[in-house]
C-alpha cells in the first residue's frame, strides 16, 4: 500500500538530513512541507517563537501533548540545558513510529521521552510512573478539543504548579476557543497571543503563552 504522508515526510529527512544535525533535520521537513507536502508541523513561522520562548525559559521538565512526527519535538529538545527532562505524549502509533526514527535522526534520542497513548490516560500517571512533580512549559499541539479538558487535570494533578508557561499551537486555526477563553479570562493565568500564521500558508494563526500565577 501507497506510503503515509508521516512515512513520506520521513524519508525526505532520511534523504536530505545530516544524521545527528537537528537543523538539517528542521530544514528537510520545512522544505518537504513547503514544497512537496503539507503537514501539519508548527513550522518554521510559529517555530522560531517557540524557539525563542524555550531559549528564554530554559525549562528543565518539559511536556509536549502531540509528537505528529517530531518537528517540534526535535525544535525544542536540541536547545534544552544537559539534564533536562522532555516526555512527549502521542496518541497515534503509526505518528509515534515515524517521530521515533526523526527525533533518532537528529541524535535527540536521549533527550525526549515519547510515551504513546491517550493524554487523558497518562497525565494522572506521569508523575509516579516518570518521577516528574511539575513542568516548566507544556507545549500543546494535539486534538484542538483535548487543550481544555487536559489543562484542567494537570492543574488537577498538580503539575501545572506558579511559573509553569503552557504554550498553545493553532488557537485561531484550527482554533481552540473553549481553551482561549478559559486562560484569557482566568484571574490564575497571565495569558499573550503571538500573532503568526498557519504552518506553510499565509492564513492567520499564533501561540498563545499563558503563565500560571499559581491558585
Ligand atoms: C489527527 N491528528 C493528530 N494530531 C492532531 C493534532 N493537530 C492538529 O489537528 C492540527 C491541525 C492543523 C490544521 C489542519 C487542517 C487545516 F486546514 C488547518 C490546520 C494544524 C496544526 O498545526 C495542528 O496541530 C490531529
Ligand atoms: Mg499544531
């Protein structure tokens, strides 16, 4: 059967890529997305902002909710400080496996953990199964519907703790506008949108980054 675009997007890195370069990694998927296929990766746009949030953060526990194949994954793990924890949580397997071989291709391999499975079923775990107890930043770029309902169960389960950045991907497209009026309107996040544009296009999109000012 014909190859999936997860599957196609990976051997354009495989083709192009330097082995153990996450740049070379980054520019093969932008090239791939910009001239052959389109997909769904925060891009190079909305990539450097987020770049320059994890530069200026530093975090040292990061948690990403939607690997896709690791475009972003790769963007944020090559510029964490040595000793700096990164789970990544994604649902589908057959994403996992193709963001498995990208982040492997870039040599980030012992930076980021990709836990496959629901992000309902694992953030009430994450703690006692990975020894976490709070995140620095939490990068959300999964189902549009799940940024709410997740945002609440880890502010339930105490990993969302004063000073924890969530960063949102696509809040005006595809949009996420339960989320949006939840951390614009809530007195316990400081909430900015950075204005962007859809991955690869010149619709309007941006992140917003909300601060937890703690309850
Ligand atoms: C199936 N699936 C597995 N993971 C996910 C979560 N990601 C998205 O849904 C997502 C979608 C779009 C997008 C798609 C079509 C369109 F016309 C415009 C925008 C862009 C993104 O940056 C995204 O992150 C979906
Ligand atoms: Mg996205």
């Amino acid at each position: 059967t014909r190859k999936s675009r997860p599957q196609r997007l990976l051997k354009a890195v495989e083709g192009k890529a330097t082995l153990g370069d996450p740049q070379s990694v980054i520019t093969a998927i932008d090239h791939f997305c910009r001239h052959k296929e389109w997909a769904m990766n925060v891009g190079d746009e909305k990539g450097s902002i987020l770049d320059s949030l994890v530069i200026e953060l530093s975090p040292v526990n990061v948690l990403e909710l939607g690997t896709y194949c690791g475009y972003s994954t790769v963007r944020i793990a090559r510029l964490l400080p040595p000793g700096a924890r990164f789970i990544t949580l994604e649902f589908n397997p057959d994403y996992a496996a193709v963001a498995r071989q990208v982040i492997g291709w870039a040599g980030l391999e012992d930076k980021v953990q990709l836990v496959e499975g629901a992000s309902g079923d694992w953030i009430p775990r994450l703690r006692e199964h990975f020894g976490v107890q709070m995140f620095d930043l939490v990068f959300l770029d999964h189902w549009k519907d799940q940024y709410l309902p997740d945002t609440k169960q880890l502010e339930e389960c105490g990993l969302i703790q004063k000073g924890t950045v969530l960063l949102a991907d696509n809040v005006i497209c595809p949009g996420t506008p339960d989320y949006l009026k939840y951390v614009r309107n809530s007195p316990h996040y400081d909430s900015r949108y950075y204005r962007s544009h859809l991955e690869y296009t010149k619709v309007e999109d941006g992140l917003e980054k909300s601060v937890f000012l703690g309850f």
